[in-house]
C-alpha cells in the first residue's frame, strides 16, 4: 500500500513562499498514480490552498497521519515526529553544527531523513535542485548592492537602478530590467576612474550558470583570470562593458610547494593546498561564489587576503561579495553569517574582523542569502517540482519498515538515505563525531 504524502508549509522565515510540488504536480500524483497526498495550508506559500484542493489534495494542519513528508528547508527540532520518513534540505551532510540538534532530535524519534542535495546520478550531479534560481536571485542581489554600495560613497551608476530580486514581479520582469540597465550602460558607458568593472566567478554549477545567465543580460566581454593582472583602465579599453572571469578549480586550488594543481591529489591531500585567488582579488570589482566548498578544503578568501587589500589602499576595487553558496565560517571568510531577503547584506571590516554597520567605510558589502531560490518562488518551485515529481512514486510504495540494505529504492534515492529508523546509514557514518562534539561527548 502506498504511503500518505504530506507537504509542510514552510516556516523559516517570512520569506520562504516556496514548494516541493505545486498544484499541478499534485494533481498528476494523484490523477495518474492514485497518490493520496496532504497538504498543511500556508497563508504565505506562492499558491494557494484552493489550488491544492483542487488538485485532490486533502487540506490539513495536521500531518500527524502521513508516513512520509516533503519539505523544502530544515524542519525545526520540536516540530519533528516518531517514525516519519522525512525529505527535505537538511544541510547536515558536512557536519554543519548548527544542524546536528536537528539530526540528533531525528535519530532519537526513530525517523527517517533523506536530502535533496544527495539526490544524484552516477557522476554525482544533483538531480534536484534549486541552484539555478539560486544563481539567478544571488546575482541579481548582488548587482543591486553593487550600485547601492556606490551609491553608499556618493557615487551614480547604472547598477544603482537594478532591485533585489523579490522586488521583481517574476523573473522574467527582472531578465527584462537588467538588460535595459545593460543597454544604459552600453549607450552611455560607465563612471570614469570606476572601470574596468571586472566581476569573478567561482564555479561551473547550477548556481552559477543562473548567475551568469542574469550577468550576460549586461554586456560583458570574457577575459581568463591570468589576463586580469594587466588589465586597467585606459582610453583604449572600451568603456561600456563589463568584463567577466571564471575561477576553474586549478585558479582556485594552488600545491604550497610549487604553484601547481592536481584534482586527485586535492581531493586526498588538501592539506597541500592553498587558496590561488589572493592574486586576483585586487583586480574585482565583485567576487560571486558558486562553488561547491567542504572541509578541509582550504579557504578561498582569507580574512587577512581582504585586510591585505585595504593596508594597501584606502578604497580597494573590490566592493561586493555575492556568496550564492553561503557557507557560513566556510570558503569565504567574509561571511560570518547568513542574511535573507528583507536585509540581504552587511559591510565586512576585515581588519577588525567583524560586521559594521552600513554600507559605506572601511570594508567589503557581503551578500550571504542562504534561501536565495525564495525570492523567485513560483518560478522555482516549479522547476524543483518537474525534477521531484519522478521520484515521488518510488518513495510512496517503499516499505520503510525494511532495513536500510533492503529497502527497495532507486539507486538516487538509496543514496539520499543519511538516517533510517534512528540510525545514521553506512555512507553517512561520518556524521558521528559532529553529532557527538554537538551533544558535549567525546568523539
């Protein structure tokens, strides 16, 4: 018998409007695969309750009667139940602290937690996600506090006209918006003695694909990260575009020893490595990370790589750091926490090593959303669905009473498994030690 499927209406924050299905994917569960599936009402998700009713969902606060539970953000500790199967983004799988009571909480009520982000194929793509809106919201967030922290030093520029992206109707509205800023910009070039106006990336995810996709509405001119330390401003150089490099891994990673790079031997001996963007950073305008970081991986942006910027010059280039991944304490060390959408950055003072306020002085603006996609909500939670609606069959006729080793899964899905019945499962072992330093026990 198929198990009864219940969508939490999510409470993170004000912001969070989003939806593992909507409408229309419930209405295919339940029209073509006879799913019953229950949905908490949410005043504030991005379709309406009707909606879901109407697709032969049963509206109900209540999802004390569903085996399993779809979900988009962490659930909190005290609203988890006993013997549930859970899946949503748990955000546990690098030993994130602030996340093992949560997990800790799960094992003690003999509950089941799968996560989207381990939800990939044989290569280790992720099948769903929300990456792309990811990208598409951080750059837009970032464009904005690009022109506001110019607007900040009494400084005019076209980017001052760009929004954060919740205040765009739909992204669509946004795409639109941008590009007549890229046409301003192109018809009217930029402010002198503030060119080039050089934005990096760091990855070739999702996340940044949907960044770029939003930057390439501006016209922009691709330049390989070795060109940019000799490349400033000068009468021969146009003077309206911005110019676009990429960080691969081998820019990003560099051997201690000699300068060199080899993937198999980061990936084993990261303690070999250092960060190879401190030469680059005078030379931004914007940093926009997008790659996927973990520990030990060594940082990428050090706290004394941006102080070192500012004993040598008062106003560095670099204005903006759009973190669309927003690891916290993570690959950058500007971002000491995370933001959301009604107050998405803070300045940064890497000398004193803290947040100030404003954005304006000494410092770097830091954009550090950690639910960007919310701020696109219909866009994204349909995207999200299409990718999710596949599997949901497979995960309703599973008998998770089984063991782990027997559980009849797709080979995905299997893998998503971190817990099972109050035990973390073989691949997720790794978790023990943080669970452990989280609850003041010895490892």
């Amino acid at each position: 018998m198929a198990a009864t499927i219940g969508i939490r209406a999510e409470d993170k924050n004000r912001w969070e409007r989003r939806a593992p299905l909507t409408p229309d994917h419930v209405r295919e569960l339940v029209e073509e695969q006879g799913l019953e599936l229950v949905v908490q009402p949410s005043g504030r998700r991005a379709f309406a309750d009707r909606d879901y009713a109407d697709a032969g969902a049963r509206l109900d606060a209540d999802l004390g009667g569903c085996d399993l539970v779809l979900g988009v953000k962490e659930i909190p500790p005290d609203q988890l139940v006993a013997d549930k199967v859970y899946l949503y983004f748990s955000h546990v799988i690098k030993g994130q602290a602030h996340n093992m009571p949560m997990l800790a909480r799960l094992l003690e009520l003999g509950s089941t937690l799968l996560d989207y982000e381990r939800i990939v194929d044989r290569r280790g793509r992720r099948l769903i996600f929300f990456g792309r809106h990811a990208g598409y919201a951080g750059m837009l967030d970032t464009l904005w506090a690009f022109g506001q922290r110019f607007a900040a030093e009494g400084i005019d520029t076209p980017f001052e006209r760009i929004r954060r992206a919740h205040d765009y109707s739909s992204l669509e509205e946004a795409l639109a918006h941008v590009a007549r800023v890229g046409e301003e910009i192109r018809k009217r070039g930029l402010p002198t003695g503030r060119r080039p106006v050089i934005c990096g990336f760091t990855g070739s995810g999702n996340v940044t694909q949907g960044a770029m996709e939003v930057f390439e509405r501006l016209p922009v001119l691709d330049v390989d990260p070795e060109v940019l330390l000799e490349l400033a401003e000068d009468r021969d150089r146009p003077r309206n575009v911005l110019y676009r490099t990429r960080f691969e891994r081998h820019h990003r990673y560099r051997r201690r020893t000699d300068g060199g790079f080899d993937a198999a031997e980061l990936t084993a001996h990261p303690e070999r490595y250092e960060s190879g963007l401190p030469p680059y950073l005078p030379h931004l305008s914007m940093l926009v990370h997008g790659a996927f970081w973990q520990p030990p991986q060594p940082r990428l942006v050090r706290r004394e790589d941006l102080a070192g910027l500012f004993e040598r010059e008062p106003q560095p280039k670099l204005r903006v750091i759009g973190d669309i991944a927003c690891d916290v304490d993570g690959a950058i060390a500007a971002t000491v926490r995370a933001t959301d959408p009604g107050a998405p950055v803070y300045l940064y003072d890497p000398v004193a090593g803290a947040e100030v306020p404003g954005l304006a002085g000494r410092g770097v603006v830091v954009m550090a959303v950690d639910n960007l996609p919310c701020e696109l909500p219909v866009e994204a939670s349909h995207h999200f669905g299409d990718s999710l609606v596949r599997f949901v069959g497979a995960l309703a006729r599973c008998d998770w009473r089984r063991r782990y080793e027997e559980l009849a899964l797709p080979e995905e899905l299997a893998g998503a498994v971190i817990a099972h019945r109050g035990e973390l499962t073989p691949p997720y072992r790794h978790l023990e030690p943080a669970l452990a330093a989280a609850a003041g026990r010895p490892a």
